[in-house]
C-alpha cells in the first residue's frame, strides 16, 4: 500500500529570482512586503517574466524528480501570498498603508486599503498554472489565499462589515478559480490559515464563503482547503503564538458537510489527535507529516510510523501525505531531503 504525496503551497525560489522572498526575510513579521515590491518594481531585470517562467518549472521538474503526485507552481511569483493576488483586485489600495496587529497578535505588519467595492481584474492564474503545468503529467494544484484570511491581511476603510467584505472576495475569487477550471486546472486549494484563529466566524460565514469561492466548480475539479496553524517569526523558533489544534475538531463536521472534497492540516510540528480523522468520514485529508519551519529532517522511519497511526483512523484512499505548509523558509537542500524522505515513508507503509 502507498499512499499519495503532495506539496502545499511555497517552495524555496532559487537565487536566480528576483522577486523578493517574504519568506527569507530575518524578522518574517515585521516585513513590509509593499515597500519590497515597490523596490522590486523599480529594480527588476528587463527579463524577470523569463525568469519566474524558467524558476516555476524547475521547482515543478524538481517536485515531480521527488516523487511528488501533486505538486504546486512553488508560489515563485508571490512577494507575499495574499498581497499578490489582492494586486489583481479592484478597491484595494498599495499606496495608502496602514499598520495592522494580526493573527491574534502572532504578526504586525504594513498592510494594504479596502478603499472600495471590491471586484476581480483581468485573470491571471491560468497563464501561470498552463506554464507549470506544461512539464509534468500530474496535475498541478493551484494555490489561492481565502477571503477570511485575505480581510485580515487588509485594512478595511470601506465596508465596516466583515461578513459583506467575505462574501465579495469569495465572488471575485470564484471568477479567478472558474477561469481556471476552465484553462483546464483540475485541483485547485483555497487556503484559509484564519479559520484555525477565527472558529466562531469560520463557522458563521467563513466556510459559507469559502464554498461560494467554488461555485459552479463541476465535480471533476478536485476542491481543497488548507487550514494551518501559524507560520514562526523566523526559523527553528518554537516559541510562537499558534492557532489551538482543537480548531480542526470544532470545524470538522462543518468542513466535512461543505462542498469540499480534501482538507489538509497541520500535524508535523505539533502532534494532533489523530481521533480527529474519524470526523471527516467523507473527506480527504492531506495530512502535514514534515515540519516546514525546523531544519532537523525526520527520518523515514519517524514518518512512516506517523502515517501509519493515521491510518488507524482513516483509510487509505482518502489519506495524503504533505508538509505541516508551504516550504519557502526552509533551504532548498532541506526541503529536497524532507520531501525525498516524505515520498519513501508514504510508499512503505503497510
């Protein structure tokens, strides 16, 4: 029996790039990713489009090396993960900067306007998912951040009503999502880390919007979200504030009635229940079985005894293995002998 293998979202950019990496920063959440970009756009080489085509397929060539059944683009592209895609929406604002306290105070930060309706630009994802996905067979999963964990990136001057603002970022992110679906991407992952923080809104709105993000998705589109717990400040740092596991088991039978069909968790940094598996009895879970902010590389034995736990609550078919997130803090060497190892445990268990 082996199980299947995916990434979640960030890969570490290759030096190369010359967009800035918000995940190399020393003080991670004190970074003003505005002001980097801005930098960016000024100082960027006359070939920076060739250059983030060429590193998105070489981290995809490299996944797929691994053994890797779902890979992700690597986020190459993103200075910031939610910041990049709210430059592709109407009413928000890069030029009027306001300092936000966020995730219950775990992260500061100079953060983007709502300075109007909130409405989607010209699509952008499918040219980008058409290119990583043009060097491999398998599919490749495209990554989108959530209309809860997009407002609390944002400062909101024109709504005043945070149920209203999620349910036009869900409408302008289900444009996006469906021009998507129909370039012809067939797993597409909305992340929504806020929903681990927020359970009492997740409950009330936030999974109602996360569902709207994929209306009119046909059933052979594989619909994921992905709820972590918190990124550290910096590296190998285990003193930081983390959303409460015991989020997952009060969301569990809402995400498993919702139009979802895989959710993925974090369990590599710090141990869940696994009981917590038997309140999907339908859904897929893409369990995070690597850390993504140690530099210590669990061995294969150590993962392969985890997934094989799992599987005492869970079947197989509806059980992957990943990272606790996306890799981008991590060096490249790391992350190739995490994942190496990864891909060897979930091919041996029993």
């Amino acid at each position: 029996m082996a199980l299947l293998t995916a990434t979640i979202g960030a890969y570490p950019k290759p030096a190369y790039v010359p967009m800035p990496d918000w995940f190399q920063e020393k003080d991670t959440a004190q970074i003003n990713s505005v002001a980097a970009y801005n930098r960016y756009l000024l100082q960027r080489p006359k070939n920076a489009g060739k250059l983030l085509d060429q590193a998105a397929c070489e981290v995809v060539e490299e996944q797929v090396r691994l053994g890797i059944d779902f890979p992700t683009d690597g986020e190459i592209r993103r200075e910031n993960y939610i910041h990049y895609h709210c430059r592709h929406l109407e009413g928000v604002s890069f030029s009027k900067l306001r300092e936000k306290v966020m995730r219950s105070g775990a992260w500061v930060n100079a953060v983007p306007t709502i300075t109007g309706r909130i409405r989607p630009k010209a699509h952008f994802l499918p040219r980008y998912w058409k290119i990583a996905q043009a060097v491999t067979a398998k599919p490749i999963t495209v990554t989108i951040p959530g209309p809860m964990t997009i407002s609390d990136s944002l400062a909101d001057n024109y709504y005043g009503d945070e149920k209203t603002l999620g349910r036009e970022l869900a409408e302008a992110l289900n444009s996006e999502v469906l021009a998507l679906v129909w370039a012809g991407c067939r797993r597409i992952q909305i992340d929504e880390p806020l929903f681990a923080r927020e359970v009492e809104k997740a409950s009330a709105y936030g999974i109602e919007h996360l569902e709207r993000c994929f209306h009119n998705v046909p059933d052979e589109v594989v619909r994921i979200t992905h709820i972590c717990c918190g990124y550290p400040s910096e590296i190998d740092n285990e003193d930081y504030v983390k959303a409460s596991p015991e989020a997952y088991f009060r969301l569990a039978s809402s995400l498993n009635e919702a139009e979802i069909n895989a959710v993925s968790i974090e369990d590599a940094h710090r141990h869940i229940d696994l009981s917590l598996l038997e309140a999907f009895p339908e859904t897929t879970i893409i369990l995070g079985i690597v850390a993504i902010a140690r530099t210590r590389i669990e061995t294969v034995e150590e993962i392969r005894q985890r997934l094989q736990q799992a599987l005492n609550h869970i079947d197989a078919k509806r059980l992957l293995a990943a990272p606790d997130c996306g890799l981008g803090m991590l060096s490249r060497e790391t992350v190739v002998a995490k994942l190496g190892n990864m891909v060897q445990a979930a091919k041996s268990v029993d």
